[in-house]
C-alpha cells in the first residue's frame, strides 16, 4: 500500500508545532486584513474550523480544521464552543467525515468507527430513520419484554399560552419534573412516614417520556408536548375511568398553575396498546426526533437559536421508576458511540486515534459489521497505521 504523508495524530500526544514557511510568509498579511475587517477575531477562528478552510490555505482541497475537530472530537469533549449558534449549526457538515480506529482487545482486530455529530437538524442523524431515532429504539427495545408487558400511553399538551415560556432550557426541565410527579403520585407505589403521612411516591413501573418540539401538522411551529409511556404488567387493567382521567388532568392542571396562574384547561389524551405489535409501533412514532424538515420550516431566528444552542445536549428522551438506570443521550459523547457498538464487535474496543475518514477510498477494505461500524482487513490497516505512525515522526 502506497505511504502517505497525510498527518494524523495520536490521541495521547500532542499536535506537532507549525513553523511557518515561504509557503506562508503572507500570514501576517492576512491577519492584518482580518483585524481591519473584523475585530471578532474568535468568529473568525470558528468558520475556518467548521469549514474545514482556512484563508491562509494555499491549497483548496486542503482541510487542517477537519483534522483539528477530529483531534480534539470538537465538542464532545470541550464547551468551550458549545453555545455558539453558527458553530453548532454548521456540526451537520462534518458529520460522519471523521472516524476513530479501535482495536480489539481479545482478537487484536482493527475497526472504525464513523463519528457522527447526533444533531436533530441533520439529514442523516436527525427525524424519522435517523442514528438517532435509531439509538433511542435499542435503548428503549433492549430494555422492555413485550412479551411480558403491555403499555399506557399518555400525551400531556401545553396551552399555547405557556408555548414562550418553555422556550427557555430551565422552564422545560421544570415543567418535566413536575410532569415526573404527576406520574409517580397515580402510578407510584406510596410511602407513609410515621404519622401515616404519605412521604413520597416510589415509581416501581417502567416509564419512558418524551419530549417533543413539534407537532406532524405545522413542521416550524413551535408546539411543545409531552408523551409518557407507562409499562404494565400483562394481569393490569389498562382501561382508565373518565373520573380518573379527569383526576389526572386537574393534577396536571395543578402543575402548570405553578408555571402560569392563568391557565384554565389543559388536554391529557390517553390510550393504551395490548399486544407486541402496536406496542413497537407506537414506540416508534413516539421515539422520533424532530428533523432538518422542521428545521428548515422555521422561520423564528431566535428559536433556532434555542433549539441549537441552549438545548444542546438536552435530553429529550427520559427514562423513569426501573428503568431509571438507562444513561441514554441523543448527543452521544464518543466513548459512548463506541461502547454503542462494541457487542457488534464482540469484544471490548480499545480507542487508538481519531482521523479524517473517506468511506469511498475504504470500501474495499470494509467488513461492515453496523452503521457506521466496520472491521479492516488487517494487511490493510496494519500499512494504513503505519504509514501513520511515521507521518507523525515526521512532523513531531
């Protein structure tokens, strides 16, 4: 296999120093040209990072940046850039164009690993089929026998009124943790102190909430609601009384009151699913993100900008009672992605370094073992890494 001088760094090490050439020697120039048109000079920094180019690029085709947010897994591992709206907005473009190499620790096997950025807004990550409605179905279906359980369904909506005041990060968490206790107060088991006061609420069930953004009739349009599933036991009765219900909604009620004392009615809509097949279908619907279609249909700058920025790593998907244990995340860190994928290798994957990845110029050396997971032949990788290796020497 052919050597190549392209640079790729161990993770462990430190980037070699750049001393610059003739083949730079304009470099002040350019420097000077952005104080005079700039003074936001981090801005700056941050399009030529996204991009993957750099005004001081003598080479078009030339993207050190890309290589840069591979080194440093761009905002996996630092905030540093976390709540700058362009930044995260521009993350879709360099999804999957990276990848870690891992190798196993009982068959010494070499894979990759495409890391993905698990933006809502992305075309490959985001909405219906995405990796990331993808991820929340194995995390919810590796975790539930329907088989041995059958499903309540809840839709909690909000009144429009209350739509601007859970545009803001806390005010959604707020409203989440007194939705939590609505559910744990009819479907917790209660716990009495002394007295014969009831202490609290112990959610023994199973319980999966959902948070979505958007409704299906109006993509752009700002619609927050929230969905519950509660997981019975087959010998449960999951027919509810109007009474009950009713009872469910004037707690509900209750809890919004806290939020906004104008509010008067709210809508809780219930149904239930009794056999494997509506249970996986309503799991589905239920699981999907919202998507680049919505995304696009927005017209609102500002709540763009909160749905990029200030819910970046917000966990719309919430697990409750005895599944509480569930660590799941949309924006998967990439430790995560990795031990995601390590019972398709069969062994435990030890992370080696992280590089520019181009699946076309790999195909032929691919054993695709999941989405974005392959196995390398190991002639192939073994003159791949070393090739690697001594690129390094060479700059360092």
């Amino acid at each position: 296999m052919q050597l190549t001088s392209e640079k790729s760094y161990i993770l462990h090490k430190k980037p070699p120093v750049f001393y610059p050439t003739n083949l730079f020697k304009d470099i002040s120039d350019h420097q000077a040209a952005r104080l005079r048109k700039s003074k936001n000079i981090v801005k700056i920094l941050l399009k030529e990072r996204i991009s993957g180019r750099s005004i001081a690029d003598s080479v078009p085709e030339v993207a050190p940046y890309l290589e840069y947010n591979a080194l440093t897994r761009g905002v996996f591992l630092s905030d540093e850039y976390k709540r700058d709206f362009r930044y995260q907005e521009n993350l879709v473009n360099v999804c999957g164009k990276s990848g870690i190499w891992l190798q196993g620790a009982v068959t010494d096997n070499f894979y990759i690993k495409k890391i993905d950025c698990r933006k809502s807004w992305c075309p490959v990550c985001g909405g219906k089929g995405g990796k990331i409605h993808n991820s929340r179905l194995h995390a919810i279906l590796s975790r539930a026998d329907f088989n041995f359980y059958n499903m309540r369904q809840f839709v909690f909506t909000v009144p429009e009124s209350l739509r601007d005041f859970l545009s803001d990060r806390g005010n959604l968490s707020k409203a989440i943790k007194s939705l939590k206790s609505v559910i744990e107060k009819f479907f917790g088991v209660p716990e009495f102190d002394k007295k014969g006061w009831i202490k609290r609420y112990n959610l023994e069930k199973g319980v999966v909430c959902y948070f979505h953004a958007f409704g299906d009739e109006s993509p752009g349009v700002y619609k927050p609601h929230f969905n519950i599933h509660v997981f019975e036991n087959k010998t449960v009765k999951l027919k509810l009384e109007v009474a009950e219900l009713e009872l469910i909604k004037k707690c509900w009620l209750k809890e919004l009151r806290k939020l906004d004392l104008n509010i008067d009615v709210v809508d809780v809509h219930y149904s239930f699913r009794n056999n494997v097949k509506k249970n996986v279908h309503s799991i589905k619907y239920m699981a999907k993100p919202w998507g680049a279609a919505d995304y696009a249909a927005i017209d609102d700058l500002d709540l763009k900008k909160f749905l990029v920025s200030e819910m970046s790593g917000f966990q719309y998907l919430r697990f409750w009672g005895s599944m509480a244990n569930c660590k799941y995340r949309d924006e998967m860190t990439v430790p995560a992605q990795v031990e995601e994928v390590e019972n398709r290798a069969g062994e435990k994957l030890i992370p080696l370094f992280i590089a520019p990845f181009d699946y076309n110029s790999w195909a032929e050396k691919l054993e695709q073992l999941d989405d974005g997971f392959y196995r390398v032949r190991r002639k192939d990788c073994i003159d791949y890494i070393e090739a690697k290796e001594k690129a390094v020497l060479v700059y360092s």
